[in-house]
C-alpha cells in the first residue's frame, strides 16, 4: 500500500509541476511508474510502465512539435524561437517557477518588435506564442493524466499488488 501512496504523491507532484514549471513534471509522473514497476516486478507492472513510456516519449515529442509548427505557420521566424528560448533560460534562473514561460513571450516580444519596427505585428506574435505555450502546456497535462489513469487501471484493474 505504501507503494501505491508514494507513486500517486510523487504523480501528483508531478502534475503540479506541469502547469507550475519548477519541476520535469511529466517526467516526474512517468518515472513514479518506474519505481512502481521494480517495486512491484510482473508482466503488467512491466506492460503499464512501457505504456506508460510510450505516452511520455509522444508526450514530449508533440508538446514540442505542435505548438512550434503553428508559431512557423503564423510566421513567427526559427531565429526568433531561438532567441525566446535563450532568453526564457535565462529567467528561468533568475526568477524560480514562472521565469520560462515569461521569458519565452517577452523574448518573441522583444525580437518581433525589432524585426517590424511596430509593437501591433509584435503583439500579434506574442499572443501566437502565449496560445503556444499554453497549447504546450495542455499536451504535457493530457499526457501526465493518460500516465497517471494507465497506472491506476494497473493497480486497480489488472490486480497488480498494491
């Protein structure tokens, strides 16, 4: 029982850690699973971890891929992206949890205003990447949640020890 507790609050940490960035938060629920699984070693610990895995990697891959490919389709540029994320890991030092997401929207803020010369087209740029990040943001909790409901359908459903 213990196990099962300690899996569900570090899932839960996790969770939190998505949508208030301090933490890899959906890495955080996936690896919970792992320490089920080798605390718990059968066939359907083994079958929800690698489930489990398949969702983090589509996770990952799509949180990033998504979002990204609708700023390229709203004509926000590759170097601007890049300078965003520069200054997005900059702040996120420099002001723990909420640096990041601020500093990736100030940052396309700051190179679109440069690149147009206008802050109407930059702001048009920026709420693009604030639809982003929150497009982000959604894929990884929609991720975490598939995580955390193919654990408990472990547990619960296929009878593995608690």
């Amino acid at each position: 029982m213990t196990s099962v507790v300690v899996t569900g609050l570090l899932m839960l940490v996790g969770l939190i850690g998505i949508v208030v960035p301090f933490l890899p938060g959906l890495l955080l629920v996936w690896l919970a699973t792992a320490l089920w699984a080798f605390e718990h070693p059968n066939r359907w610990a083994w079958a929800v971890f690698a489930l489990s895995g398949v969702v983090y990697a589509a996770g990952v891959v799509t949180q990033y891929l998504v979002p990204g490919r609708r700023l390229k389709d709203a004509g926000v540029k590759t170097s601007t992206l890049f300078l965003a994320v520069l200054l997005a890991i900059v702040l996120f030092f420099l002001i723990p949890v909420v640096g990041a997401p601020i500093g990736f929207v100030l940052g396309v803020f700051l190179v679109e205003t440069g690149r147009h010369r206008e802050s109407g087209s930059a702001w048009g740029s920026t709420l693009h990447a604030l639809k982003a990040v929150a497009m982000s943001i959604g894929i990884e909790l929609v991720a975490g949640f598939l995580i955390v409901l193919i654990w408990l359908l472990g547990v619960w459903r296929l009878g593995i020890p608690s």
